[in-house]
C-alpha cells in the first residue's frame, strides 16, 4: 500500500510538472507579447539608440542605427569627431580606421554574414519559423542568480574561412518575466576562437508600446568586459541612406598619398 501511494504521488506530481512545463514555442510567444507583441514589432522599419559605451572607465557616446532593408551602422563620438563603425550598406561592410581616420572596407566573407543580419531585424524570434530558423529549449539554467530557460537559436549557417558552419546561440530567459537576460555565441575566429561571448541584457523599458534593454554587458563568459546604457530609442528614424554609403572618393585620395 506504501508503494501503491508513493507511485501515485508521483505520478501526480509529473502530471503537474508537465501541465506547467513551457515549450520553447510557448517562451517566445510569451516574450514577444511582453514586450509589446509581435504585430507592433513587425511594423517597424529601423531603430536609431543613442548609448553611452562604458569601457576601462572612458565613457564614449554612440548611435546605434539598424533598419529593416540590413543597412546599419555605429556612430562614435570621440572628443567632438564622429567616427563610424561597422557600417554595413547591403553590400560593402567597411570600418573607419581609427588611425588614419580613412575608412577601410571588411573582408567580402565578413560582409556576406552581415547580409545575414537583416534577417535578425528587429528580432531574431519574430517570425523565425519563416525564416528557416529553428528553436530547442535546454533546460533550466542560473544566470547571475537568476533562474532563467535556455533556448537553443539555430540560424541560417554563416561562414568561416570560406567554409558554412552552424549559426547557433543561446538565449537564457528570466522564468518569471520571459525576456532575455543573457545571450551566449561561440567565438569562431580570431584569438579568442572557441571561447564563448556574452551580453547580458537588464533594466527593460518601454518606448512607443515597445520594451527595450536599456542595459547591457558584453565581452566573454565568465570574464570582465565592456557595458553600454541607453539613453534613448528613436522608432522609425528618418535616416540619409547616402550616410551608409562606402566613401569611395576618400579611398581613391588614399591611394593617390601612397603613389
């Protein structure tokens, strides 16, 4: 009779953990509510965030613009000089190098990945089953104290070195508000290759019906890095696609100096 109450018990107990199990499905619907629904998300046409980048206790200024056709770009201010970084036009990605102040096109394979990003606007979850991505709850997972579900984000495959590789990060999302605090990708170049990253994402706010991490740090796992606050989120920003735009001109004066 012992034994007949102790499986009843627990078959009652499992029968209650899997009613209130989540699915990765039910996480992500549960997150693009909570941050302002999916339809509202859908209709934007880029972002514009104006940040403060802290690093090694130097606090520079930036913007940050995405927009939904892939054109992005990072905009320093250092000392009164707007410096652009990271800027991605659809085709040419290219960098301003901080030494010549000439502006410096990436690699063709670095910007091939890049196209893959527009994808990811404004979210890489919303409506990613369109988009051939796929999704894989881990598990349950402490993160800086908090219980969060870790999802598995499988996206197009992207290169490296000439040679497609799997796309994968994962999300680790509070189980209590169902938004991201933290996000893990595998370094897959450079010095640092094999190690993994990690930006953590805090104080959400709301801009326009939308919620947004006004927080964050990034650098790698377990290790010291750079933060980055927000100081404000501009929908929607009228934006001159000619600041996008590779500057040709400026290349060609570079290569009249070396001649």
């Amino acid at each position: 009779m012992k034994n007949l109450k102790l499986f009843l018990l627990t078959l009652i107990a499992g029968f209650g953990l899997t009613i209130n199990a989540q699915t990765a499905d039910e996480i992500i619907e549960t997150y693009l509510e909570n941050i302002g629904g999916a339809e509202s998300w859908n209709k934007l046409d880029g972002i514009k965030l104006s940040v403060k980048i802290n690093q090694g206790g130097m606090e520079i200024p930036a913007e940050i613009v995405r927009l939904k056709e892939g054109k992005q770009m990072v905009v320093i201010d250092i000392q009164g000089q707007k410096v652009k970084q990271n800027v991605f036009d659809g085709e040419v990605l290219w960098n301003t190098n901080m030494m010549t102040q000439k502006a410096e096109k990436g690699t063709q394979e670095a910007a091939e990945n890049m196209k893959l990003e527009k994808a990811n606007f404004p979210d890489p979850f919303l409506n990613y089953k369109d988009k051939g991505y796929s999704i894989e709850l881990m598990g349950e997972e402490e993160i800086d104290g908090t219980n969060t579900f870790k999802i598995k984000l499988t996206k197009s495959p992207m290169l490296v070195d000439g040679k497609k590789e799997d796309n994968i990060s994962y999300y680790f999302f509070d189980t209590e508000n169902f938004v991201p605090i933290a996000l893990q990708n595998e370094v897959k170049s450079g010095p640092m290759k094999g190690k993994m990253s990690q930006i953590t994402f805090s104080d959400y706010q709301e801009v326009d019906g939308l919620y947004f991490a006004f927080s964050m740090t990034q650098g790698l796992k377990d290790q010291p890095g750079f933060s980055m606050s927000v100081d404000g989120v501009e929908l929607n920003p009228d934006v001159d696609v000619k600041a996008f735009e590779y500057p040709e001109d400026e290349a060609t004066e570079e290569s009249k100096d070396k001649n």
